[in-house]
C-alpha cells in the first residue's frame, strides 16, 4: 500500500500542471491563475481523451495505480478533486 502525504498530493499536482501548462498558454490563461478548483474538463481546457492521458501520465509518473471506476464522478474534474480522489481510491487499496 503506498502511503500518501502532503508532498504527494503536490508532486501529482505538477504533473498535472505540467501537463496542461501548453492548453493553458495557448488558452490564453496564464499557468499562475489555475487554482486546485479548476475543473480541467468544464473548463474546455482539455478533453475526454486527453483527460485519459493526464491519468496514464500520473500512473506512470508517480507509480500510483488509478482505477477509474473509483474515482469520484462529481468532483475529479478539478485539479484537487482528481489528487484528492487518486489519494482515497490508494488509501483504501
């Protein structure tokens, strides 16, 4: 079982930001204003599929096993709602 902690929760964190800091730029936002309770997919910032790639990325990253089906439907669009969810679903693993 892999034991999560505060500087878990931020080197997921920059891999997420690192991943969408080219959708951010070409959005015209700048990579400061996204806040945790950004919601990468309302937001249209990035995709359905390109939401899938951000999981593998964090998967292979962080070798961190993520099942999507555990994940929290209403609140792993955000950036803190998916940590916080990759976080639970290995917790109780």
């Amino acid at each position: 079982m892999i034991t999560m902690t505060k500087k878990t929760y931020n080197e997921i964190k920059k891999i997420i930001i690192d991943f969408i800091s080219d959708d951010v730029r070409r959005s015209g936002m700048k990579i400061e204003d996204i806040q945790d309770d950004f919601d990468l997919l309302q937001s249209g910032l990035i995709d359905s599929f390109k939401f899938i790639d951000l999981i593998s990325l964090v998967e292979e990253k962080s070798d961190i096993e993520i099942d999507l089906a555990e994940l929290d439907a209403e609140g792993f669009a955000t950036i803190s709602g998916l940590i916080n969810s990759i976080i639970e679903t290995n917790n109780n693993q």
